[in-house]
C-alpha cells in the first residue's frame, strides 16, 4: 500500500471505475491517433522524424494534463478547499477524449477519402474553426 500522501491523490483514481475506463479509452485513443498519423504520413510519402517528435511532445504535454487533474483531485479528495469541488480530472479526460476522437475522424478521411461523404465526418468538418488569413490579429 502507498503512504496516504501519496494514495490520497491515487484513490480518486483507483476507487472510480468510470475514470478508470476514460483513462484506458484515452490511451487506446492516443495509440489509434499515432498508428493513423504515421499511416497517413507514409501514404503521402511525408513522413518526418520532425512532425513525428512534434506530435510525441504533443501527446506527452496531453498526459501532463491529466497528472494536473489526478493532483487537483487528490487535493479536492483530501478536502483542501479550492472554490469548487468538481470532478477535475474527469472534465480533463472528457475534453482530451473528445479532441482525440476529433484528431482520429480527420486522420481516417484523409487515409480514405470516400469517408468525408459521411454525415458524421460532414459535420466534423462543419464545426472546424475556421483557418485565419494571414496577418489577421487574435
């Protein structure tokens, strides 16, 4: 058993089998997103170790998140008040999930293209933001 300084901030985790199952889905998800890019990548015949690190730091900083929301909710857990006591860490795996799903659906369109006719890849499309022109300010 961990010291309780240390499973006060893993018990929000190991007692909950519904973030268990969000951080599972979530990994699965990153696997799927690399698997895909590195397709993609090689399918275009533009592949680069560059991009590949890029989205390697990228991947990491995700899971940076996710240590922010087991340590905000291990602080909720032991009953430190911070102005709110929602489930941070759920909210986090919620937005990444989604973000990933989101990476994923681009990836297969464009490995196969006869997918972007599909209603659900219409509306991805239609709720991406739109590219900003250049020299257009925040």
């Amino acid at each position: 058993m961990a010291p309780q300084y240390i499973d006060v901030f893993l018990s929000p985790v190991r007692d909950n089998g519904q973030i268990q199952a969000a951080l599972f889905a979530f990994m699965a998800l990153v696997i799927l997103d690399v698997i895909f890019g590195i397709s993609n990548a090689l399918m275009t015949k533009n592949f680069s170790s560059t991009v590949l690190r890029d989205g390697i730091v990228h991947k990491l900083s995700e899971f940076g998140i996710i240590a922010v929301g087991v340590i905000v909710d291990g602080l909720l857990f032991a009953g430190l008040d911070l102005g709110f006591n929602g489930p941070v860490l759920a909210f986090f795996l919620i937005a990444l999930i989604v973000m990933e799903l989101g990476s994923i659906m681009e990836l297969l369109a464009e490995l196969n293209p006869q997918l972007k006719n599909n209603a659900a890849f219409k509306l991805l499309a239609s709720v991406k933001e739109p590219e900003r022109e250049e020299g257009e300010d925040d």
